[in-house]
C-alpha cells in the first residue's frame, strides 16, 4: 500500500491541477490578459480590496474581547454557546442574509425598534451591509481562532503573572499580546480571503457599481452584458488577488514564544465586579448577533413551511443531489492525496491548488471550455458538483492530514511487522482510525455544496435550479414568507446533513 499510495495520489494529482489551471488558462487565453477590462472595474476591485480589509479588521478586533470572556469565565450553557459559534461556517449563506434582513433589513426588528423612538432608520443595502453580513460569518471564525490561543498560553505563564502581581496592563503586555500578535494575522488573512471570494452577500446586499466587488462583476459581465471577454479578464484579477493573499498568509504565521506547559487547566485570577459584568454583557450580545438572524428565520419560515410551492421540493432534491454527489469526490480525491502528503509535498500542493480559484472563476473557466462542444446549461448539475468538490478539497485535506501523520507515526511500523498491506491496510487499519475526520469532513463538505451559490448562477437556464437559487428568486420577487420557509428548509437539511455525517464517523469510531 505505501507504494502504491503515491501513485495513485499522482493520478489523483492530476484531477485538481486540471480543473484549477485548465479554466484559469482559458480565461487568460480567452480574456486577452487583462484587455478586457473597463475603467469601472477599477472601482470593482477597490471595492473587494477596502471591504475585505475592513471586514477582517472589524471581526478580528471585536473576536478580542469576545474571545478574552469566553476564555475567563466558566458558565451554564458555555461549551454549547462555543459550539454554537461553529455555525456560520456551515450557515448557508443566502439562509443567513434572510436572517439579517428580517433584523436589520427595512422592516426588521432593529428599524421596528428605531422607528418607535422616533429615530432615522438604517439601510442594509450597500457597502455597509456587505460588511456587516461579513462580519456576522467570521467573527465566530475569528473567535475561535483567537480562543484556541488564549486556550493554549501554558497554565505556568499566568500562574507566574499572578505571583508576580501583574495589574490590567502587564498582562496584557506579557501575556496576551504575543499571543494576539501571533494569531491575529492569520485570523486577518484567513477572512480577508473568505471576503475576496465571497459573492452571493454582494449580489443580494451590495448597492449598485459602488458596492460591486470583482466576484459580482464577473457574473453580470456574463448574465446581463455577455461580455466573456470582461469576464475572463475579471476572473484573473480575482485568480491574482487570491494567490497574493494566501502566500502572504503563508508568511505571517509567527510562533507566540511562550514554549510548552504541563498541560494543566488554564488558571485566571480572581476579577473584580466590573470585569464579570462587562464579559458578560459581551457574551450575550455577541450571542443575540449571532443567534438571533438564525431563530428570525426559523420562526417566520415554519408556519409557511406547509405551503412551499413545487419548485422550492424540486431545487432540494437538486441540491442534495449535487451535495451527495460532491462530497463523494471530495473525499475521493482528498484521501489519496493527505495519505501522500506526508512523504510527498507536492500531493498536500495539489489539494490547495483549489484556494488561488474562487467558484465563480472556476465556473467562468469551465463555461468557456465547454461553450464550443455543448451547451453549457446541458451540464449545470455535473459541473457545480465538480466545482463543489473541488473548492472542498483543501478544506477536507487539511483535516484529515494531522490525524493520518499520528496514524502513521504511531502504527506504521507495527503494520510492517504485521504484514498488513494494500486494501487489508486501507480497510482495517486506516478506515476505522480517520472515521472521525472523514465523517466530519464528509459533513462540511456536504453542507458547504448545499448553501453554495456561485456556478449555479452562471450555468442556470431559468428551469433547473438549487434551493440556494429558489430562495434568491423568492426574495427578488418579495415572496418573502416563501423565502423564509425554504431557507428553513435549506438549514435543516444542512445541519441534519452534516449531524448525521459527523454521528456515523463517530459511531464508526467510538473511542
């Protein structure tokens, strides 16, 4: 099996290098380099350039003090509100913008409350509203992030703090700011990715050319002017931008310092009446941002959920055909390829070829290359599955690496002494002890195609559609009752999705 793991990651190599190089090829080829440009682009991509920044900036700096409570204080409830905070990463992303609207849009909760007072109300149209729903999908991202170091300064380090009768301002300055100073930059670069790539808040958010970013562009440069030139010429932009910033992610990444510990549970000294009441205050309103969107949802969507017309049952049975058939190819693919990675570069290289691409670019590329043979609306189900899986790939791959070097470090050598080779390997040994991150994996991966809106947008031919596009449609028809209830529907069978995925990898690995 270890020989033949190589070669069979090479040719699985082959798949992700193909579907990211060949459609960013033929855009460049297409798209002229950047000929195809208009002088409003410009404004385009310094629109995705300043949103980007100030929606990583404004998510790291509030996952501070967020992260700072939930690290200090032990409560009723406090691991499930932690977990909680894991949802945006699987929130469908039109799901959530319902949720923001129903608070923030111009019936919603916040101008309800504003009008009563006798106060100007807010738009959420508009640069201010992409940043706000960017936001609400990363600061848990951030939080997490920032917790995990918090969690990880050594019980030693404040236990000496506390001898040495460090005030407010000494830990800080010892303590948590090279934890900060290591773990914010990645948090930054990590959103500020997820932001350049991010479509379907700009298109259901953004206010006209001054709230466009590339992504956006891209799709009306194809939908409404049939501009494929433009379009490619965009996509490279975005191709550029992307590859910037993961190699400067890759760069920034700075060890904190504090060495190891003795792995003893984290010890705060004792805080005085102000500090409970501010962390607290924190929580809870961090938790109504959060939460609440998500519960506006649920309550306006499930007395309308008897009445979802035909369209909405078939876009779902769509979607989870194209997020069952995604997330068989991910793992398919990702597999191989994290088995190699640890003896071979080039194959964990392969499976993050998929970050330098957005889905939009992606589809951009493969409707070029499929416009001369076919009708690309004849191929919309198999090409977002496709491109589905492949954005899941690095994600996917990057979980399951860290649990395939402790396999191999710890049963390699005895699997050797046991002749245990080949499927026999594959079936008894390294199946049952990557369960657990395969069923996650599988989870994620299948929850990601379920909320996706980016190919579909491109490949549509007005008939076919997913659930994603059905609610988008419902809203711009202002069916919004409707809207409401199919976005109910799309976050049970995301969330039921991925439970059942992660439960069979855990079942499957009781340890």
């Amino acid at each position: 099996m270890a020989r033949r793991v190589p070669l069979i990651a090479a040719c699985v190599a082959l798949v992700p290098a193909l579907l990211v190089l060949g459609p960013i090829l033929m855009t460049a080829l297409h798209g002229g380099g950047l000929t195809g440009l208009r002088g409003s682009d410009l404004q385009a991509l310094w629109f995705t350039l300043w949103q980007a920044a100030a929606s990583a900036l404004i998510s790291c700096v509030l996952a501070v003090p967020l992260a700072r409570a939930l690290a200090r204080r032990r409560f009723i409830g406090r691991s499930v509100l932690i977990t909680a905070l894991g949802a945006p990463f699987i929130l469908p992303v039109i799901a959530a913008i319902l949720g923001l609207l129903a608070v923030f849009g111009r019936s919603g909760l916040l101008n309800q409350a504003l009008g009563a007072l006798g106060l100007p109300t807010m738009a959420i149209y508009g640069a201010h509203g992409v940043i706000l729903a960017h936001v609400f999908f990363n600061l848990p991202l951030a939080t997490r992030m920032v917790l995990q170091g918090w969690q990880a300064i050594p019980a030693e380090r404040l236990r000496l703090a506390m001898m040495l009768d460090f005030d407010g301002p000494a830990r800080r300055r010892h303590i948590e700011t090279p934890m900060l100073r290591a773990t914010l930059p990645g948090a930054f670069i990590a959103i500020f990715l997820v932001c350049l790539g991010s479509f379907a808040v700009a298109l259901t958010l953004g206010g006209g050319p001054s709230a466009t970013t590339v992504e956006l562009a891209i799709y009306q440069a194809f939908r409404f002017d049939y501009d494929t030139g433009r379009a490619a010429s965009l996509a490279l932009v975005q191709v550029a931008l992307c590859v910037l910033a993961v190699g400067i992610g890759a760069k920034i990444s700075a060890p904190t310092g504090f060495g190891a510990g003795l792995d003893r549970p984290t010890l705060y000294g004792p805080s005085s009446l102000w500090q409970r009441s501010g962390d607290a205050a924190i929580i809870v309103l961090a938790a109504l941002f959060l939460l609440l969107p998500i519960g506006l949802i649920l309550w306006r969507g499930l007395p309308a959920f008897p009445a979802l017309p035909l369209m909405v049952w078939k876009a779902a049975a769509t979607s989870l055909t194209i997020a069952l058939g995604s997330t068989v190819l991910a793992l398919a693919l990702a597999l191989p390829l994290a088995l190699a990675a640890p003896r071979h570069r080039w194959a964990e290289g392969s499976a993050m070829l998929p970050l330098a691409a957005s889905g939009l670019v992606l589809g951009t590329g493969l409707f070029l290359l499929i416009q001369p043979f076919a009708a690309p609306t004849s191929l919309l189900v198999p090409v977002t599955l496709v491109v589905n899986a492949t954005l899941s790939l690095p994600f996917i791959t990057r979980l399951l690496l860290p649990e395939i070097q402790s396999l191999q470090a710890d049963y390699d050598r005895l699997a050797t002494s046991l002749d245990l080779s080949g499927w026999a390997k594959l079936r008894r040994l390294t199946l049952p002890r990557l369960a657990r991150p395969l069923g996650f994996s599988a989870g994620l991966a299948c929850a990601f195609s379920m909320g996706d809106l980016g190919v579909i947008t491109l490949f549509s031919d007005g008939q076919t559609r997913t659930l994603p596009l059905a609610i988008f449609q419902l809203m711009g028809s202002y069916r919004l009752d409707q809207a409401a209830a199919a976005a109910t529907l799309l976050l049970t069978l995301t969330f039921g999705l991925f439970a059942l995925f992660d439960r069979i990898g855990h079942h499957a690995d009781p340890r």
